[in-house]
C-alpha cells in the first residue's frame, strides 16, 4: 500500500475546510501554529505522525480514509500479515511479552486479554486504526515503515515541537465546548489581526511636514 502526501494533504484539507472553515482556526484546534500546519501538511510536504494522526482522530478525523482515501467504516478490518510481522519485530525488539505488549498499547490490565489482542496484531488482524498509530508511537517507527515496509518517501514530522501555554489549552477547552461560536471568535480574531497590520502599515509611512 503506497501512501501519497499529496493526497493525504488534500484530504486533510477538505477536513479542515468542512469542520472549521479556515485553516488557521483548524491548526489551533490541532495545538498547531497555522504556519507550521501549512508548511508541513496542507502543502503536502510531509504526513502527520503518530501523535497529530491521535489529534486528528478526536477531532472526528476517519484517520485510514485521510491516509488511504477508503473508510474505515466501510473496511472495518485491516488484514495484512505483513503488518503483522513488523508488530511481532516491534514488540520483540522491545523485549516485551504479548500481554505487557497489548498493555502498552491500549493500556489494558487484563493480562489475558492483552495477550489476545497482541495475538490478533501479529495475524495481521487490526479491529481500529488507533491500535497501529499506537503501536508505531511504542515502537519508535514511522507509520508509513509500519503500513508498507518502505522507508518514507518525505519526511515524517512527530509534532511534539509545539506544546501550547496554559492560557491557550484554557481557550482551546472552551472552544471545543461551545463550537457555535467558533465563527464569531475566527472573526474577532481576523478583525485584531487586521487592525495590527493597518497599525503598523501607518506607522512605516513617512510623517508629512
């Protein structure tokens, strides 16, 4: 299964666009700077990593569609024994056990049932997408190494830079809870942005005498 950037990138768009209208408000409900967003993934430089795909997927993201452009609802299961494989290399390269393993993952105490999921893993057999974004986190893997086996054709960005302030996680919280009002801050906000920008365009120009 090859992955192309490009695709993802418009997909990722079209995400974006539908839910929060501009890309700007989309970046900071994902804890990004719009710019960096836009140069890393919108432009179709780069794919999300684990932990921007983790985002995504609570912000109502179908994750293997963005990636693959099928459903996973429509799919359900991803079966591929060559996956299975590099989970099984992943987990022993970790030194893990199957349980300790499928604990890690989806943080389950259930020694039993951890084991089974690893056993369902490592048959290829993966009921949400969630688990594989896991398991390439655990293992320290690109998604991309995780899904095909190939190194990547671009480069693979972890998101971890960013870590926004206390006063921006209190605003993002709000702005979650009450998304009605998402177009009326996107417009207080340009209108701020754009009395700045005339500030400053005034004060560059020459004073007449």
């Amino acid at each position: 299964m090859k992955l192309n950037r490009l695709l993802i990138s418009k997909r990722l768009k079209k995400f974006g666009k539908s839910k929060y209208g501009k890309y700007s408000v989309f970046a900071r409900a994902l804890l990004m700077k719009p710019q960096s967003m836009q140069t890393s993934y919108l432009s179709g430089r780069s794919i999300p990593g684990p932990e921007l795909l983790i985002r995504l997927a609570d912000q109502g993201c179908d994750i293997y569609e963005l990636l693959t452009s099928d459903s996973w609802f429509k799919c359900f299961k991803l079966f591929n024994k060559d996956v299975g494989e590099r989970v099984k290399a992943i987990r022993k390269e970790l030194n893990f056990t199957k349980a300790e393993f499928g604990k890690q993952i989806l943080h389950i105490e259930d020694a039993e049932y951890s084991e089974a999921l690893c056993n369902a893993w490592e048959d290829g057999n993966f009921g949400d997408f969630q688990s594989l974004i896991n398991i390439s986190r655990i293992g320290n893997v690109s998604l991309y190494w995780l899904l095909t086996g190939e190194d990547p054709p671009y480069k693979e960005i972890s998101n971890s830079t960013y870590e926004p302030s206390p006063v921006e996680k209190e605003f993002l919280l709000k702005f979650r809870q009450a998304p009605e009002a998402v177009p009326i801050i996107n417009k207080m906000l340009d209108d701020i942005i754009s009395a700045r920008a005339d500030t400053k365009e005034l004060i560059k120009q020459p004073s007449k005498k």
